[in-house]
C-alpha cells in the first residue's frame, strides 16, 4: 500500500516538475503585465522576461519551451489589456448580456492568443539558437522581437509593446523613443532582460562542471560578466535618455496657442438617445463659452462630441456659438462618404465654417467594424451605434488648420507611432488627441495616456488631450503632464501650448533600429555559421 501510494506521490510531484516551467513562464508574464495600468510597476519590465529567456535558451538542450513561452504572451498581453473586459455589457448598444459577454471574452481571449502566438514565434528562433554565443543570442533575441512588434503594430491589432510599460513613470528611457521610436525602448528591455538571463544561464552551467567546482573565483567571474554588462548597459540607456530628456524646450511666444478642452463626460449608454444628444449640445456648447470667455484660440472637443453626421453640424448650439464668440473649435463628428460613414474630428474657424476634417484611419476591429466580414458578419453583431456602414480614413492626410498643420489622432490611433512620425514629417506643428474611452475602465484611459505621452516625446511636439469621460490632459515634448482631469467628470481646462517644427531622428528616419539590428545580427550568425562549416570541412 506504501509502494502504491509512493509511486503515485512519484507521479504527482514529476507531472508538477513537468509543469513547472509553464507555471513560472506564466507567472513572470503576468509580473510583465502589472508593469502597466492599473498596477504601473514599470521596474518590473527591467527583470521580467528572465525566466522565460532562461527557460527558452535552456530548452535547446532539453525539452521544447514553445508552450512556456506561448503562456508568457498570454500572462502578459492578457493581463496588460485586461480592460478590453470593460466593454461588458453592451446592452445600451442593444446587445444582450450574454452575448455581450461572449464578444468581450472572445476580444480579450483573441489578442491574448495572439500575443502567445508572436511569443512563440520568438522561442522558436531562440531554441535554433541553442549553440551559439550567449552575445549572439541577445542580439538576434532583441533583434527579433523588434521585428515582430513591428510587424504585429503593421496590423490592425496593436497596443501593448513593451515600451509602453514604461510611460509615464520612467520618462528618462522614453526618451530614447526620440532616436528610432518606442522599439528603441523595447530593444533596450530586452536586451537588459537577455544579458541577466544569460548570466544565471551561465552561472548555472559552471556549476556543473567539475572544474568550476574547484575554482570559485572563476564560478564568480561567469556570473560577473553579464551582469555587470547588463548593469552598464542600464545605466548607459538611462544615461542617454536623461540627456535627451534634460534639453531645454526653447519657445518663442509667437508660437504659443492657448488651447482649451471640454471633457463633457456623456455616458455611452447615452449616446443613442434624444436625452444624450441634448446633455452633449448644452454640456459642450457651454464649456467652449466658458473657454472663450477665458480667452483661448481654439476650443477641443472628444471623439463623438456631437454624435451627429456633418450635414447636421451647422444647425447646432456649439456651431452658434462658434459663429458668436468667433473662436476656433475642433469638434468631434461623424463625416460622411457615400453611404458610408467616418469618425471625424472637423475645424471649425472663426466664422463657424468647416475648413479642414481628419478621419480617423485606424478603426478598433469588432468595436468598428468587422475583420473578413463576409465570413464574420453574419456571426458578429457590428458594436457602432450609428446604423450605416463606418470606413477609414486614408492613411496620408493632413491636418491644416488656422494656427499652422497639426497631428491628428482619434482615439485607438494613440497606439501607432508611424501616424504621429509620419504627420509630423509632413509639417505638423503639435498634437491634438481625440478621443471615448467611456466604455471601459479608468486603467484603460490611463494606459491610453500614456501611449500619447510617447508619442509627444518621440515626435517632440506638444499635446492636447480631450476625452469624453476621461482622462483628457496636456503634454509637453518631454512627456510631462501639465494638467490631467478626473474621470467620469465634466472639466474644461485651459492650457498653452507651444508650436513646434524641430525633427527628432525618429521623425526624420523613422524606425531604423530594428532594420540595422536584424541585418547585423543575421549577418553575424551567417558569417559565424559558414567559418563553423568551414572548419568541419577541414577538420572532419
């Protein structure tokens, strides 16, 4: 009875030791995930993708890590974007409540998969690999996952680089954002997180030889090496951040615009009845008097303001007041294209005309329309409140307006920085975000904040932020929040800002890390490859 009950504590504690791997890659993910809203633990970004790394690097010799690293995506995509669940329930979009449900787990479950998926991706290259110096291993590692967050950002799903875990706490090594945009940060992470993990790897296989054993000091000298390198490699990035973050913003005061917001905090449950179209024109309409009254330039209103088409725009309160007070509004509507529609953000000048709209260019799937809709459109139900057709804006616009070009962005936009890199190359001066995070969370509108900050660093340009519920606030170029409003409050709030025509590297290179770093790595393991080969030839 003893030996039955041995054997199957035996069998319990291998299949635990089995799992194990899965269980800490899981865990370190989910410490990635906390990094960000709510939590913000920035640090952790610094240290968490060790195990994995160790457990993937480890795996060339052993078993295969693809499951440990496909969880490590999911614990911290997972986690990361855990307020995509805030969307339940959509029943003042007429959805029922479970099927509610259904969509929002299926969008919380779909991301999380895929960044198991793109995680995976990368283990399989780390595991081919196994052989080669540990130096190597940290290059083509950084180098790869640049790669494939590049590619996945290319996409229409996108948010959670790991760059973005360290705004707004850590601002010093955003900065490095300014030379080759938020993969400069995301290299650095990595490469920080391979060199301790080669480190212990090293450590951990000096120790297992005899010779090792009999020789400490030498023990001392492996685990020594790479983490003194990731050590000076910290403090250098940091080094180099603190100086681009140090730089005075020099600014003439013809180039200041005041600019005011109206948060009008409009609940989305709102949004498709007479009640909440009523609570927006008289809400919106007399916090841009109050702003004009104050002596701003120009007025900024959220995503959606007015959910109204443009052709109903010039009959409202806010357009009359616009034509009386004769200051400049930018009000967020819907734009109209054939029988289709757009979400847009139109200015309006002086003399309550429209001289210019910007349609928002990157549509969040399933919230604004639906991916391989032929397929998919007769299982989802489409989640927009309006009944017709939305589209996308075209991906080259410009944003003129009275006070020089600016840089648009309509809500889930705040998450690719190509948009921002891209406009401000064409001229734009400063940034104007716009933007309903009503549906969900306050960590979600804080997690969108700190994309903006980003942005205003990468691109060098100051920002205004007007939100419908929160958190709408005003950026400088070296990301810091000069006035931030509550949440599910109604504010407005002035604030100058500045006009800006400098270009960092980023803006004038674009991303031209990730390139050089995949073409020297790959480079490197062939020319390592073809001396090995050769030496096998000679030496067979």
């Amino acid at each position: 009875m003893q030996k039955k009950q041995s054997k199957k504590q035996g069998r319990q504690g291998e299949r635990f030791i089995s799992l194990l791997p899965w269980l800490i890659a899981l865990a370190s993910g989910i410490l990635m995930g906390l990094t960000v809203a709510p939590v913000g633990a920035w640090f952790l970004a610094w240290i968490a993708l060790v195990p994995l790394w160790v457990l993937v690097v480890t795996s060339a010799k052993g078993k295969n890590q693809f499951p440990p690293a496909f969880l490590w995506g999911i614990g911290y995509h997972g986690v990361a974007l855990f307020w995509i669940t805030g969307i339940h329930p959509m029943t003042w979009l007429g959805v029922p409540w479970l099927p509610s449900l259904a969509i929002t787990l299926f969008c919380w479950g779909f991301i999380s998969v895929l960044g198991g998926i793109f995680l995976s991706i990368w283990a399989a290259v780390m595991v081919r690999l196994g052989g080669q110096k540990p130096w190597l291993r940290v290059l083509i590692g950084t180098a790869v996952w640049c790669g494939l967050e590049s590619l996945w950002s290319a996409g229409p799903l996108w948010w959670s680089s790991l760059a973005y875990t360290q705004s707004p706490h850590n601002l010093v090594i955003v900065h490095l954002g300014q030379l080759s945009g938020p993969n400069s940060v995301t290299a650095a992470i990595v490469a920080v997180n391979g060199l301790i993990a080669e480190g212990w790897t090293n450590r951990r296989g000096a120790e297992d030889t005899e010779e090792i054993l009999s020789a400490p000091s030498v023990s001392l000298r492996f685990v020594n090496k790479y983490w003194v390198i990731a050590t000076g490699l910290l403090i250098t990035l940091h080094c180099i951040g603190f100086i681009l973050y140090s730089r005075p913003i020099a600014q003439a005061p013809e180039a200041a615009l005041k600019v005011g917001i109206v948060q009008g905090n409009i609940p989305n449950r709102l949004l498709r009845s007479s009640e909440g179209f009523r609570r927006a024109q008289e809400n919106y309409t007399t916090g841009y008097l109050t702003l004009a009254d104050q002596g701003v330039d120009a007025v900024l209103t959220p995503e959606g303001a007015l959910p109204i088409f443009q052709r109903n725009l010039m009959q409202t309160a806010l357009v009359a007041a616009v034509k009386k007070k004769g200051v400049v509004a930018w009000i967020g509507a819907f734009g109209e294209r054939g029988d289709s529609y757009t979400i847009s953000l139109f200015t309006f000048n002086s003399k309550g005309e429209i001289v210019s709209r910007y349609d928002k260019s990157k549509l969040v799937p399933l919230g604004e329309y639906i991916p391989f809709e032929g397929i998919l459109g007769g299982l989802v139900q489409r989640l927009s409140p309006l009944e017709a057709h939305q589209v996308p804006g075209s991906a080259n616009q410009i944003f003129d307006t009275p006070f020089g070009r600016a840089i648009a962005s309509i809500c889930y936009e705040s998450a690719f920085p190509e948009q921002f890199r891209r406009q401000a190359a064409a001229g734009g001066q400063f940034i104007l975000s716009s933007s309903n995070d009503a549906h969900y969370t306050a960590s979600m509108p804080f997690q969108h904040h700190a994309q903006d900050i980003m942005r205003a660093i990468e691109t060098d340009r100051w920002s205004a932020r007007a939100t419908n519920t929160g958190y709408s606030a005003f950026v400088d170029p070296h990301g810091r929040t000069l006035w931030m409003s509550g949440y599910n409050t109604y504010e407005t709030h002035a604030e100058t800002i500045y006009r800006r025509q400098t270009q960092t590297l980023y803006v004038r290179w674009g991303d031209w890390l990730t390139p050089l770093l995949l073409i020297s790595s790959g480079g490197v393991w062939l020319i390592i490859r073809g001396i090995k080969k050769s030496s096998n030839f000679r030496n067979p």
